[in-house]
C-alpha cells in the first residue's frame, strides 16, 4: 500500500509540471499586463516600468518560470499584486467559508442523490421513474443563475425564510443562517444530474446475477439495494464525487458572489479580473494539486469499498 | 476642606494630562450605518491604493490639508487639517499652508505610548512616498513636473531603487513644525485641490516603518488622524469603522446651494456636532440583484444605484412612487465625467491634420447619435454633453453649444465631397482608391459589446466598413498608451473638480500618458500651456473656449456624455447629498436612533 501511494505520489509530479507550464503560458500569452493597470490612469512609460520591475515581470520567461517553480516547492507564492495580501492568507481565510457551504452541500446532495436513485432504478420502468427522470431533464436544462435569482427573490427576500446574503463572524451562524440558501440552491441544481448518473450505476447492477441469486435466497429488497446493489455501485460513484470535490470548489464562485460569501470562488474571479497573477497560479496549482490527491483518496476508497480490488 | 479641594483638583488634572485626545466629538455608537461596496476593496494605504471603495475607507481614517465643501456645487475647497487656504503668492508658483495645531494621530504601539501630534513633516513624508520606487505609486504625478525638486528625488531614486526620505527636497520648505510652503516650477492655481485627494493624506512615519510589508506598503494598519477608525476587516467582505474617540469633531455649518433640497438638509442638521454617526458597517456586494433586496430589506441604508439596477428605481430620473412612499430619498448627481470617442491622430487612416483626415473623422463624429447610446447602453442614466468639462466642475459652461451635431446626411455629404467614394459593396474607399477600414477597440463585458454594435451601425449608415476588436481591459490599456489603437470609446472621471483635468487629456506632451487619442495640436497645446498659468477666471475660460472649438474644428475626439450617479437613502438617514468629490459623506449627516429590527443583519 506504501509503496502505491510513493509511486503515484511520484507520477503527480510530471502532471504538475504540465500544470504549471499550461498556467505560465496562458497567463503570459493572454494574461494582459497588470502593470497598466496597477499604474493608474496617469501612468507614464517610466512608472510602468518600475511596476513591471517590482513584479518581476520584466524578467526573462526562464527566469520568472523558475521563480514560479521556486514558489511551488517551497509553498510560498508571495503576495497578491492588487492587495499586498500574502497569498497564503488569502487561502487561509477564503477556504473556510467555501467549506462552510461545500462539505454539508457535497454530503447532503450524495446521500439524497443515492437514495432517490436507489428507489427509482428499483421502480424501473414505472410511470415514477419517467416522472422523476422528466424532471430531473428539466431540472438539469435551467441555468444556475436562475435558481439562484428566483430563490434569493423568493424564500429570501418575499418569504423571508433566509438572509437575503450576508456571511457572520460565528461558524454555526455561517452553517445554519447563512448557508442555508446557497446550500439548498446548490441541492436543487446537484441533485438531478447525480440522480441521473446513479440510478444508470444501481440498473447496471440491478440485473447482474447477484442480484437474483440474493432474491432467491429470500433476502429483503431493501437489504439487496442497500447492501449489496449499493456496494456494488459505489466505485463508479466515489470517482465522480472524489473527481468532481476540487472543481466545485472553484465552481462555486456564483454562489459566493450572491450571498456574499468571502470564498474561493469569489476570489478567483476577483483575481482574473485583477490580473493577479500570485493568486491565480497559487489556486490553480492547488486546486490541481487537489484533484491528484482525491484521485488517489479513491483508489484508495475502491480497496476499502471492494476487498477484489487490488492496488498496484 | 481645601486641602482636599487641591487634592481633587490635582488628581483632575492628572488625568486630563494622561487624555490627550479629548471626546470631542458627539458620535452616537447607537447611529449605524449600513452600506455597501459594490466591488471589493484592496487596501488602506493612501499612497498605493487607487479603487474608489479603498478610498472611502481612507477618507473616512486619513485626513487631507484640504476637502469640499459638503453642500457647495460646483465643489468647492475648504480646510481640513490646514488653517486656511493656500497663501498663494508669486504668481501661482509659491503655496504657503499653516496647518492646525493640536491635531492628533489615533493612538497606536508605533507611538510608544504616546500623543503623537501631526505636522507638516507628515506630510511632506506622505507627499515623498508618491516617489518612493518600491512602492511603484499610481499618485506620483500629483507632483511630478510640479514641484521643485521632485522629479530629480525621483530620477534619484529610480537610479539607486532606494529613495531617501531624509534627504529634504527643495520644493517642500518646512518652514515651521507647522508651516510648509510649496515652491512649483511653473504657476499651477490647482494645487490646493490636488491637497484635497485622498492620496496626498497624512501617515506617521513611525507607523509606515513599524507596519511596512516587503513593498514598503501598509494596507492593513491605517493610522490617522481622521474621524473613524479601522475597527474590523474582513478582507473583500466587511469594513467596520467606529467613530475615532481622539477626533476634533466640528460644527455642521454649510451654507445652502442653489439646489431645492438644500434648505431641508440645512434646517436638518446645522448646528450639530460632527460626526453623528457612531459606527459604518460596510458589507462587499458586487451582485446587483444581492445590494437591491438588500437594500429593500433594509439591510442597507444607503445604495449606489449601478445602471442595470436604475430602472428597478427611477422612472424619468425619479424615484417610483412606491419607493418614495416609503420615505425612500434620491440624491442625484451628473458624474464629474466625460466619456468621449477618440481617433488616434497617430494613426495613417484616421490620424493628422490635412483636410481629408480632418473631414472623415468629423463626417463620423456627425454621423454618431450620442444620445442613442444614452438610451440603448445606458437606460437613460446620462446626460450628452457639448463641452469637454462636465456640470459639477469649475470651467464648465452650460450655455457652450457644440458646432458638431448629430447630423448623418451631411456626414455622408462630406465623405463625398472629400473623395471617399463608395464602391459597388456600397462601403467607401480612402481618396486613393486604397480600402478603408476602421477598427474600433472595447472592452469585453456587455457595455463593450453593445458600443460596439452601436458603432457598427453608425460606419454602416455613411458607408465605412468597420472591425469591432473586443479586448481585455488591461490589454486595451497598454495598446492605448502605445497609440495603437484606432478608435474607442474613452471615460474620464475627475481626479480633481477643476476643467484643467478634463482639459489636460488632449495635450501634446501627454502621450503615452492619458492623452489616449495621441492627439497632438499645436494650436491647441499652446492654449492649454497659457491656461494652466491662470486662475479659475473669464481669462482661463475664454482660452478653454477655444481649445473646444479647436477639438471640434480637427476633430481630434467627439464629446459624449456624463453618466448620472444615483444614490437611495433609508429614511433614517438625515441630511444626505451625494457629493461629486468627497467618498466619504458620513462624516456630514445623520441618522435617526434605530428602532426597526436589524436581525437578519450580523
């Protein structure tokens, strides 16, 4: 098992540096220069350079690159060109609010998403199963931005069953008051396209041979889906909640801006329209650098899930 | 009993001394101020920062020599921390400031302990980190080519990438602890007001040097001498100032203007001592529909009405009966802004003074309809313009008409007649037969685009093919200050409320500067040298008159328009206008007591 996680640790580190390489050229070829913005509008040739000089970006390409790498390795990217902000205490302070919403979101929205698919796949064919499976098209086919409008308009503001935004200094106010809407707009929008994508895990397994043996041998259908239909279709879904953890992160950004939830996602908006380059190569190699790790956390997970698995 | 007497007196003023910063002021920490930013801010150091909402916390911890009046349209300078207005004598080039004496910096660890009292050495120190090459200053030109001696500190300090701070420039003669005169190299009658902008602010030394990061910038300890204090921050999520307990105070005593509303705010609030407001909680809102619910809760006591948020509000410029029910107030204002559409002179097709140039960009400027733009792009929210200094700053002329008129038949008129003839795809060629096409630049957000579209419709209705390039804001800067870019549509919001910075944006010597059309106009370039050694006056106006005549005679730009600022008050709030200048205004009105629940704000 050691030697698995040494060697895919290992096979990380050419996919980071492709990571890196993409980030350092995009941003090069269409970052834009931030030195014309940090100038101001009375800017002159001469304080522009000087800019460029603080930045660094008056270095040769290998130079700044093999800054960029240093920073990498030694988890130190500086501070934010905007705000003087140390990058890290951008991380530090925006990674807890997006967390406040993304952990009970991911949870919430798995287990319901299993739940509903599990009964849908086992009422196959039914008229509830195309009701539920029309919905969840309709669902899936109207942007998030209208959920989040109509729900902040609705519940929020008409009904006043949530804040309209806001985000407190207490955690448990930011979990139960603040989080409340984001989390259940982000419900509404995850749960259909996960039901989907389930219940076609659970009917690959429903018709194995398993399944009927475990029918004749007069155990229950609950137990049949729960216990072994689910284990069964577990693997295909740690992957795609592993895979899709670092992503929703940054996807959350919609959300953030919304309810005004000092996040991750609401930050790398603000740096890309900043140009901060410190704070977009840090998040973009972390967020990288995350998607590896939780690859690998379900490698890991389809050993514990299934004993048959062997990790080599 | 009278020793006693002496004994209770002489423990009196032992406390007294050990209070250098008297309760002055008559700040309620009850009265909160809910409000919100639309963008997030970047910091609190006067020097570095250059976003709008940065600056309304900055006003609110620093203070200028001078600031606005609150009421007086066009704005009008008044003392803050100086005593009076600048002493200016020979001929515009010498400034002499007395400063207020007893004026104290909010205590802090970088004072030992200490009152620290402000002197003009604070700012002549604040005035030099503009130069300071490490801190790469977006304000250094508030001095540059003004101030004897700057721009050799400056050249210094870029040499050795060091700037010396003990090293005394000419041009800042401290004459007293309390004394500075200012010696200029040409006359400049706007100086006063370039000392009212909040980047010119006192900072103690001692506080930059104990809490500097490695840029030389403090961003997140400011340390003033202003009416508020930094009390909470939650970076891009919530300021919270409180009333500084070591603050003067003042009495509100502004004089109504000409505007209907000003008596009420006068019978409102004259003769109470500022600030009022004991306590402004700022929350970072950048979505549009986040802010308005927010506001309609009332969660929020005042609101920035952004464009696409006016029509929820306004109908005609007026508030919806429904909103004024609720005793809703606006407060609206014409920006100190123009937005105007450059050719660059630079350029070969649409660049230079010979009669054929000159009569293809006026045919364009003819053939564009301002006010369309006003209507499509902007809701309404903009008023056109025929001067190139907007209302609210000192030279503008309300009674200028413009020569240049909306007119597409002519335009077309004088294409013809100068030789652009249209060929069989019914699009124009230049007068020697060569294709003619002309790129406009803009950004890539909606506005761009439908400015672009908008432009598109004008080249098509007089017959030139036009290429929309829409480009990210950062790129269109540098191709901007490069003189690449053809055409585009450019804002300019006043740094300071005199014609001279709306009027300095054509000037020869400005290119690569903000002169972001390259035009260059010797006519021109010779009466803005003459205006700027003259005071606000017939004189000064007389030349402006000529230098607009010139700008549509060549035309160089087509003036657009200036786009309205809206602002909602909540009916607690007593006595508030929005000023052209000032950022910071809670420093000159009131709120009621609260009484209303305010639960479902933390």
């Amino acid at each position: 098992m050691t030697a698995y996680i040494v060697r895919r640790l290992w096979q990380m580190l050419p996919t980071l540096l492709g990571v890196v390489l993409l980030v350092f050229v995009l941003f090069n070829w269409v970052g834009g220069d931030p030195a014309y913005i940090l100038a101001g509008k009375m800017s002159n040739p001469q304080q522009i350079a000087n800019i460029r000089a603080q930045l660094g970006i008056d270095q040769p390409y290998y130079v700044q690159l093999w800054i960029f790498l240093k920073q990498i390795a030694s988890f130190n990217f500086g501070a934010s060109w905007s705000t003087g902000e140390t990058v890290s205490h951008v991380l530090a302070t925006r990674l807890g609010p997006s967390l406040t919403v993304l952990v009970p979101l991911t949870v919430m929205e798995t287990v319901i998403a299993i739940g509903l698919a599990l009964a849908v796949a086992y009422v196959r064919g039914s008229l509830t199963d195309r009701m539920v499976m029309i919905a969840c098209t309709v669902g899936m086919s109207i942007s998030i931005l209208v959920y989040i409008i109509v729900f902040q308009y609705w519940l929020a503001y008409k009904m006043g069953l949530f804040p309209v935004q806001g985000w407190g200094d207490h955690f448990f106010d930011n979990l139960f008051r603040y989080s409340a809407l984001p989390i259940l707009i982000g419900l509404v929008v995850s749960i259909a396209p996960d039901l989907r994508l389930f219940r076609t895990f659970f009917l690959d397994e429903i018709n194995q041979d398993y399944v009927r043996t475990a029918r004749s041998k007069g155990l229950s259908e609950p137990r049949i889906l729960w216990v072994h239909v689910l284990r069964n279709a577990a693997i295909p879904i740690v992957t795609y909640v592993m895979s899709n953890l670092p992503s929703l992160l940054i996807g959350e950004f919609l959300i953030e801006r919304f309810f005004s939830i000092p996040g991750i996602g609401r930050e790398v908006i603000l740096a890309v329209e900043r140009s901060d380059f410190p704070v977009i190569k840090a998040i973009t190699v972390y967020v990288a650098a995350a998607t590896m790790i939780f690859n690998l956390l379900a490698d890991l997970l389809y050993q514990a899930i299934d004993p048959r698995v062997q990790l080599k | 009993m009278r020793r006693f007497n002496w004994l209770l007196a002489l423990v009196c003023a032992g406390f007294l001394s050990l209070a250098p910063w008297p309760a002055a002021h008559a700040a309620d920490p009850d009265k909160v101020l809910h409000y919100a930013f639309v963008a997030p801010e970047t910091g609190f150091d006067p020097a570095v920062t250059r976003d709008l909402y940065s600056a309304e916390v900055i006003q609110s911890i620093f203070e200028t020599l001078y600031t606005y009046d609150y009421l007086a349209r066009p704005a009008k300078l008044v003392p803050q921390t100086a005593v009076a207005l600048p002493e200016i004598t020979d001929g515009g080039k010498t400034y002499t400031i007395h400063l207020k004496r007893g004026i104290y910096f909010s205590p802090d660890p970088a004072f030992g302990g200490k009152p620290r009292e402000l002197t003009m050495a604070d700012y002549v120190y604040s005035f030099e980190r503009l130069l300071d090459p490490k801190l790469a200053s977006p304000h250094s030109w508030l001095f540059e080519g003004k101030v004897v001696g700057f721009d050799e500190a400056a050249a210094r300090a870029r040499e050795t990438g060091h700037f010396d701070y003990d090293a005394p420039i000419p041009g800042f003669e401290l004459v007293d602890r309390y004394t500075l005169r200012i010696h200029l190299k040409h006359p400049d009658y706007n100086l006063g007001m370039i000392l009212a902008h909040e980047p010119t602010s006192a900072v103690a030394r001692e506080v930059i040097e104990k809490y500097r990061d490695a840029s030389g910038q403090v961003m997140a300890h400011p340390v003033g001498t202003g009416a508020y204090l930094l009390s909470k921050w939650v970076r891009g999520s919530r300021i919270v100032l409180t009333a500084n307990p070591g603050y003067r105070g003042f009495i509100w005593n502004f004089k109504a203007g000409s505007d209907p509303g000003d008596r009420a705010i006068v019978a409102a609030m004259r003769g109470k001592r500022m600030p009022q407001i004991g306590k402004v909680d700022i929350r970072i809102m950048v979505e549009d529909q986040s802010r308005w619910l927010a506001f309609l809760d009332r969660q929020i006591d005042l609101l920035e009405l952004e464009g696409p948020l006016a029509p929820k509000a306004l109908v005609d410029g007026h508030l919806r009966p429904e909103l004024a029910a609720k005793g809703i107030r606006l407060s609206r204002i014409i920006d100190p802004e123009i937005s105007y559409y450059y050719w660059n002179m630079q350029d070969p097709v649409v660049g230079g003074l010979s009669p054929a140039k000159i009569a293809l960009r006026r045919a364009i400027a003819m053939a564009y309809d301002v006010q369309e733009e006003i209507n499509v792009v902007w809701n309404g929210e903009a008023v056109p313009l025929q001067y190139p200094i907007p209302p609210g700053v000192v030279g503008y002329d309300p009674d200028y008409v413009s020569s240049v008129h909306y007119h597409p038949r002519l335009a077309n008129a004088l294409l013809d007649r100068y030789g652009y003839r249209r060929g069989a795809d019914g699009y124009r060629t230049l007068p020697d037969g060569k294709p003619l096409t002309i790129t406009y630049t803009a950004r890539t957000d909606s506005n761009g685009t439908q400015e672009s579209e908008m432009w598109k419709k004008t080249f098509d209705s007089i017959g030139i093919r036009m290429a929309s390039n829409l480009m990210q804001f950062p790129d269109i800067l540098k191709a901007e200050k490069e003189c690449h870019l053809q055409m585009r549509t450019s804002p300019w919001i006043a740094d300071y409320p005199d014609g001279d910075n709306f009027m300095q944006l054509f000037y020869g010597p400005n290119i690569h500067q903000n002169n972001n059309g390259c035009t260059e106009i010797p006519a021109y370039d010779r009466r803005y040298e003459a205006s700027q050694r003259l005071p606000d006056g017939p004189e000064r106006d007389r030349l402006y008159h000529q230098m607009a005549r010139i700008l549509e005679v060549d035309a160089p730009i087509l003036i657009g328009y200036a786009r309205y600022r809206n602002m909602l008050a909540q009916p607690d709030v007593i006595g508030y206008k929005k000023h052209p200048i000032l950022h910071c205004e809670w420093l000159y009105f009131d709120m009621t007591k609260p009484k209303r629940d305010r639960s479902s704000t933390p």
